[in-house]
C-alpha cells in the first residue's frame, strides 16, 4: 500500500493529485495522516503517532484512520 | 497538551459548481429549545423525544389572526385536528380562539372531549356514518358536505330528527393550480356545486351556512386564494340573488405553507414561503371587492393546520452508527426513521448537531434505524461529523408527523410540552409492549 508519488499537499489541508488533476481538500489530523503516509508505510506505527499527537480513544481514532485510508483508496490516492 | 481531536475528512472540490445547499455557512447548533438545554431533555425523556413550544404555537397563532383580521372584520380560524390532535396540542389553540375542523368521528369525538361547543366543530371529509352525522346534527356542528351521496344521507337524516342540519358544501375549483384537487366536494367550474346549493335550498329541513374550498396543500404563492376567495364570493351573492339567503360564513380552507423545504425544490422554504400578511392580503382583497352587503358580510373561515404547528415542533435523537458506503459517501444511522418522521417523504428536513461542531461538514445520507430499504431521512445533507451517541435535532416537525406516525419496528416516543413558564410536561407516554399485549389476542390452541 502506497500512496502516489508526487501527491502535493498543503499546510492548509490543500491536495492535488498531479497525476489526474484532481483536487481535494482534507482537514488537520487529514494533513497529518497524509505526511505520515508519505513517510512510513506501517499503519500500526502512523496510529500510535497519531495517538500520541490527538487526544483521542484509540478505538475510535483506528475507526476513523480505516475510513480515511479508504476514502484515500476510493480517491485513488493510496495505490495497493 | 495533546491536540483537540476531530476525525480525518477529505473532500473531493468540484470546480465552480457548489451544491445546491452547499454554499451555505456551517449548520449552527440549536442547544436549547424555549430556554431548556436539549441533552437535559433526551437524558430526562429518552432518545428519541418530540418536543413541542407552547410558546411559538401561541406566537405563530397571534401572528396568523393578526394578519388577517387587521385587514377582515370577522376571521374565525379552527384547527385542523389531522395536523396534529394531541390534545395538549388542540387545547392551546382552543384557548386561543380557535374553533375545531375535524375529519372523522374519531377526531370529532376528541373535539368534544377537548370542551368544543358543538357548534363551533368544522365536520369536513368524504367519510361520516349515520352515526357521525346524527350526533353533529343534534350538536348543531357545521357539517361541510363532500359528495351527492352524503347530501341524500342527510336528507335522509332529517326525515327522523327535529334538529336542522347546518350544513355547508366543500368545493373543488380551478385556482390555476396544478394538478387541480378534484378529488373532494363538488366542482364549481362544471356547476355542480350550484346544482348541490339548491338541492339545499330546496329542502326545508337544513340550513345552508357556508361554503368551503380547500384548494390543496403547500400553496407556494398566495394568488390561487385570491381565486378561490372570489369564486366563493361570488356563488355566495348569486345565491343570495336567486334565493333571498345570506351564508354566514366563507371557509377557504388550510394549505399555507410552513417554512420547510420540499423535495427538490430549488431554493430553501425559510427563502421562498409567504408571509401570513401575504396569504391574508389576497384573500381578503378578493372577498372584500365582492359586493357583500357591508351590514351582513360573512365570517371568514380558515383551516390553517401546518403553517401554524411546524415551527413548534422539534424532534430530538442520537445518532446510532456511521458507515460508509460502496460509492464512498457518508452514511450516518440515526435512532429516528420514517416510522416518526412521516414528512422526510415531503421535506428536506433541516437537522441540526446539538453542540458546536466546527466547521467541517461532509455530504452525508441520513437513515433511520428500520431495517427497511424507504427508511430515509435525508438522501443528502451536507452534515457535521457526529459520532455515535451524539445528538442532533429536526426542525420543523410539528405538522402531520405526531398524527401519521406508524408504529412499525419500533415504538413511538414520548411527546414533551414546553410550557410558557418553561416547564416540561410529557403529553403523550412513549408506547410500551403492553399496548400490544393489550390488544392482541392469542387463540386458545396457540397459549
Ligand atoms: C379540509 C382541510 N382543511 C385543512 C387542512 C389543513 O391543511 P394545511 O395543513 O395544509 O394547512 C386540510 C389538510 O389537508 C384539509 O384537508
């Protein structure tokens, strides 16, 4: 699992996918999430820095980060 | 510290095309209703509760009665029990003036038990027993006949009791509304309502009253009343021509809309809806440039059921679960269905978080709790993200929803009054397993 090279993303939660134009744009913990991915492909790593980062129960945080990995897939912005 | 928490979203931007509702700034919260913090009420009451103000049915009632009869001597409003007739609900509007219309035995016997006079209960509707018909006639009700066969019923009727039936008819006419309602009462256009007045006039044993139209439902401008008021105006003074007999009331019936916004309309109702001043206006325009003898001119009548009861109500949940669907939208569950929200079919129900949610709102679909394909509340609202368990609220459900509710998977819930002073009274319990066992009975071999 892979998300794409070249994904441009900015502070402000601003998200270009230069491979097909498209745009998008994703909250805080979103531009986290997404800097995460573009450094460590271990999920279980990226929940426990996000845990460590939001104060959040780490159930409902894994809801959530699932969901968002897969909207990320939907968008074909993560690649499998 | 560590970081306020609020889950990932990504939304995808569509170029220079906003939703239709999308342009809007975040949804704000409603935290109280008359003053009471809502998560009080679902702690106290359960989830799901109907909430209703006592406070803006009397307010929305002053509103109306003003509007008309600032510019009408004689407006006499009663109120549709179908809309709701919860009786708390009925009472208020009675001690505010309001007469009774009512659709069946069932709602009239409730008007009675609600200390309507007799004469003072509107009896519309294409379905009165003799039964029905008698004890109105005895009560001196007004009885607003629909069709030829309950116009020969009450002849019948009058053959064998001493009290004279006080009757008027109902109308169906073309106002330039489409599709015209013709479904009820006489038409005008074709002259069968004139052939129904004088069936009337010709019978010695009944008293022709009034006459009514009620055009339809949701009238989205006022100017088909206009129509309407001076069609009746006008039948009035040709019977008064050929039979020497003035009616002592025009009855034009309900259908002003209330501020919600029906399905695939374009703009918001809180945008698009007239005011009662609008409706009040062309009505009594119509019926004042009619030639009524200023010493005699009739009671206006008006029916008013939804424009006066939908602000006042309120329904409270939680949600139950989010998922997410195979296209990639946002589905969230909520604990109210179409079973207690009948007008999601109508609306586009606004539903509101119950506590500031900052401004991330993602296209989501609201479904209710029954197992069932139609449970849909809103197909697509652009909503915050609420968690299990969270609350939210629905504006706007006070009309039809406390009446047409089905009791269908699940029971109904309680229905709480606000007070003036801001007391919560519960006017109607939730139901229980016991209204079944109550009710159902299970045969000798099957015990
Ligand atoms: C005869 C009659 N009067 C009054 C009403 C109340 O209508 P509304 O709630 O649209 O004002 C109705 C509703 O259908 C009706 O049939």
């Amino acid at each position: 699992m892979k998300i794409i090279k070249d994904l441009a993303i900015s502070e402000s939660g601003f998200v270009f996918n230069p491979l097909t134009g498209e745009s998008f744009s994703v909250n805080e913990i979103g531009v986290s999430i997404i800097n995460y991915l573009k450094k460590e492909e271990n999920l279980q790593q990226i929940l426990m820095s996000l845990h460590e980062e939001f104060d959040v129960e780490t159930n409902e945080l894994e809801k959530d980060f699932n969901d968002f990995v897969n909207m990320l897939k939907y968008h074909n912005l993560i690649l499998d | 510290m560590k970081k306020i928490y609020q889950r990932p979203t990504i939304t995808k931007i569509n170029e220079g095309m906003p939703s239709k509702f999308g342009n809007r700034a975040t949804l704000k919260a409603i935290t109280k209703i008359d003053g009471i913090d809502v998560h009080e009420i679902i702690n106290k009451y359960g989830s799901p509760v109907f909430v209703v103000s006592e406070k803006t049915i009397r307010e929305k009632y002053k509103q109306a009665y003003s509007a008309f009869s600032t510019r009408y001597p004689k407006v006499q409003f009663a109120w549709s029990y179908k809309t709701n007739y919860n009786d708390a609900v009925c009472r208020i509007f009675h001690q505010q003036g309001s007469w009774a219309e009512v659709v069946s035995g069932f709602e009239y016997q409730k008007a009675i038990n609600n200390s309507v006079a007799g004469n003072n209960i509107i009896f519309n509707g294409p379905s009165k027993s003799d039964e029905d018909l008698v004890l109105a006639i005895n009560n001196r009700s007004l009885i607003h006949i629909d069709h030829f066969d309950e116009l020969y019923q009450i002849i019948e009727l009058t053959k064998t009791l001493s009290e004279r039936p006080q009757v008027a008819i109902r109308m169906n006419m073309d106002t330039g509304v489409y599709p015209q309602w013709d479904r009820f009462g006489f038409n005008y256009d074709n002259g069968e309502a004139w052939t129904a007045i004088n069936r009337i006039m010709m019978n010695e044993k009944m008293d022709l009253r009034g006459l009514h139209a009620h055009i339809g439902t949701y009238m989205m401008t006022p100017e088909p009343y206009k129509v309407a008021a001076f069609k009746i105006a006008t039948l009035a003074n040709k019977i008064k021509q050929k039979w020497q007999h003035s009616i002592s009331y025009i009855d034009v019936g309900g259908g002003f809309a209330s501020q919600n916004t029906l399905k695939g309309a374009y703009l918001p109702g809180t945008d698009t809806t007239p005011s009662f001043d609008q409706y009040a206006q062309a009505i009594t325009d119509a019926i004042l440039s009619a030639d009524f003898d200023p010493q005699n001119m009739p009671f206006l009548f008006l029916e008013t059921g939804r424009a006066l009861i939908d602000d006042a109500g309120y329904l409270l949940g939680s949600v139950l679960a989010n998922k997410r669907l195979a296209d990639g939208r946002r589905a969230t569950i909520l604990d109210v269905g179409v079973n207690i929200l009948f007008t999601s079919f109508w609306y586009e129900h606004e539903v509101y978080p119950t506590k500031e949610t900052g401004f991330q709102t993602e296209d989501t679909i609201l479904y209710g709790p029954l197992c069932m394909n139609i449970d849909v509340v809103r197909q697509s609202i652009k909503f915050p993200l609420l968690k299990k368990g969270d609350n939210f609220v629905i504006k706007r459900v006070g009309a039809y929803n406390m009446t047409q509710w089905m009791q269908f998977i699940t029971l109904r819930p309680k229905i709480v009054l606000i007070d003036t002073n801001g007391e919560m009274h519960v006017i109607r319990n939730n139901e229980t397993l016991d209204v079944f066992k109550d009710s159902e009975i299970i045969p000798e071999h099957l015990r």
